[in-house]
C-alpha cells in the first residue's frame, strides 16, 4: 500500500472541527483506494491562538521543518499533503507535495497578510471549491489545481433524518470564538429574538473558556467537542442553519446542513457560491437577523431540495471518486 502523508498542526488533529473529520475520512477512502495515509504533526512552537506574538502559525511552521521531514523519511514517505501554506518549502526537499489549504490570503482571515509569500512558491494545489480554484489562478498563477469536496457521511445523513423531530424555533450555528466568525453577531441575534431557542457548537474545548467573556444570553445553548453523530443529531432537530463567517474554505457544516435538509441562510459572500439551493438564502450583517427570522416561521419543516442538491455534489462518494482519479494520476 503506498504511503502519503498528510500534514496538519497538531491542534487540527486535536479538535472536533473541520480539519480532523477531512483527515479522518481522507484516511479511511484511502484505505478502500489501496492509499495509506500517514498523520504527520509538529510538535513545539506550536499555540492554540495564533495570534500570540512569536506563535503566529506561519512562523510556527517554520521552526518545525526539521520535526516534520524526520517524521517524513522515518515513514518512507515521498508524496505529502499538506494544509497549511508554512510548509510551501515542503517541495524543496519532496517535489511530490502538493497544498490543500484550510485557510486562504483573505483579508478577512488572521494573518493573511504573513500567507502570501508563501502562496507564491505553491505550484501545485487540491481544493475544496471552484471559487479557490479561481482565486488560485488570478491571485498566484497557479493552475495546476483539482477541486474535490469534503464529502459528508451519507450514513450519518441517513441515520439521523427525521424532520417529525424538528424544533420550530430552533437556530443552529457551528463555528469557532474568532472574529472573522462573528459569534458576537449570533449572541446579539438572541438578545433580539429571546423567543429562539439558539445552538452554538464550538469544535474545541478551549473555547468553553474563552466564550466566558460574553454576557450570554438565557436562550443560548453553547455546545463544544461534538461528535459527527452528535452534529448530525442536533443539526436534524434544528429548523435554520445560520453561519455568518466572513470568508471560508469549504464550510463543511453548510453542506452538512444541506444534507439534512435545513433551510440555509449564509453569507453573500462568492465563497459560498457552491451552497446554492432552493432553500439557501445569502444575506449580509444588515438583513440576516430578518433572514433566520423568515426561515424559522417558514411553514416548510426541511427543504428535500437542499437535501438531494448535497447528495448529488459533497457527498463522501463525491469526495472517494474526487481522490481516486487524484491519486491514479499524483501516484504515478
């Protein structure tokens, strides 16, 4: 069986949130396409909170290089993966790697400003959206670029179907307690609208202590470090599914939602120009508070369109098929 490596920072690994659930399910389709995927993570100058001065992550990265090609030739390994842009300079000693980033240059992201050179050394990428792709060629002249979704959990997305369980009032969001996230604008939205019954799901841990310096509204529910299966099972209870990011990857917890059929209101950012559904509204900080009012009192209990449009293009058998004509081609 032949080896990649994927390489993350270690608090990706760590915590229940998008990147985790991508490298464990890139693991187990690689196993069904005869691909071993091999888990390889600095281990020091590495801080939960990337914007601590000496700790930013491209920096970070930097000083681990030694850490991680160790890891590397220990295992064998000439084909690598690798999600964060520090380790661009990966090529120079493995011309077969290859960035699938789970960040981008944005000025809406934290230190966007430190990605950029190293975006202009990428020569080759897999991404999870068209509009990556885009930005890929007229942002850095890259384009040699695939572009394969993180494909959610048919099984999970069966399991926990039942729109008779259904709360009317019900308001999901998943996300993290950073800015370009906009958790102040969820809390707000609850202080106005206390008739609500809102879910905040938080991946981590370490953001049970850092949410206790809002003043928290009695109709906030704050979840953190869910499973896969209890996502899907508060996500099929929820009537609206709400992310108000600045900007994103992928957001894998909107195709999540589309799979289980929620009404979607997001953000009118290109970002999300592949959550496109019947049921999927795009609005902005002026009109989204009136947005998820309309979906909450919408006589629809879940949208069957929103549920096959997810089916029929981020599923994981979306995501093998992606990976195997990748790898067939890559692993020449």
């Amino acid at each position: 069986m032949q080896k990649v490596g994927l390489l993350m920072r270690k608090i990706q690994f760590s915590e229940n949130q998008g990147p985790r659930v991508f490298a464990e399910r890139l693991q187990a389709l690689g196993r069904e396409l005869g691909v071993e995927i091999v888990f390889i993570s600095p281990e020091r100058h590495v801080s939960g909170y990337d914007w601590l001065p000496g700790y930013e992550h491209e920096k970070s990265d930097l000083v681990n290089y030694d850490i991680v090609l160790d890891q590397i030739h220990k295992e064998q390994i000439e084909h690598v993966i690798y999600t964060v842009s520090g380790f661009t300079y990966l090529k120079m000693f493995l011309p077969k790697s290859v960035l699938f980033p789970h960040s981008f240059p944005d000025p809406a992201l934290t230190g966007y400003e430190m990605m950029k050179p190293f975006y202009n050394m990428v020569d080759k990428a897999v991404v999870q959206t068209p509009f990556l792709k885009r930005q890929l060629a007229s942002q850095f002249n890259i384009h040699d670029v695939d572009v394969i979704p993180i494909g959610f959990s048919e099984t999970l997305a069966n399991k926990h179907f039942d729109p008779s369980q259904v709360v009317e009032n019900r308001i999901l969001w998943i996300g993290r307690d950073e800015e370009n996230r906009r958790p102040d604008l969820v809390l707000k939205y609850a202080r106005q609208n206390p008739d609500k019954e809102v879910f905040m799901v938080f991946g981590g841990e370490r953001y049970r202590e850092s949410m206790q310096k809002y003043d928290i509204p009695s109709n906030i529910h704050l979840r953190f470090a869910l499973s896969q299966d209890e996502i899907f099972q508060l996500m099929n209870s929820s009537k609206v599914y709400w992310s108000c990011s600045k900007f994103d990857t992928f957001a894998m917890p909107l195709t999540e939602a589309l799979a289980m059929g929620k009404i979607v209101v997001k953000p009118e950012h290109p970002c999300y120009d592949h959550i496109s559904s019947t049921h999927a509204f795009a609005g902005n900080e002026r009109n989204w508070f009136e947005l998820v009012n309309m979906a909450a009192a919408s006589p629809r209990q879940f949208s069957q369109d929103n549920r096959d449009y997810a089916f029929d293009t981020f599923s994981s058998s979306i995501m093998k098929e992606g990976y195997r004509q990748f790898f067939s081609e890559w692993l020449k």
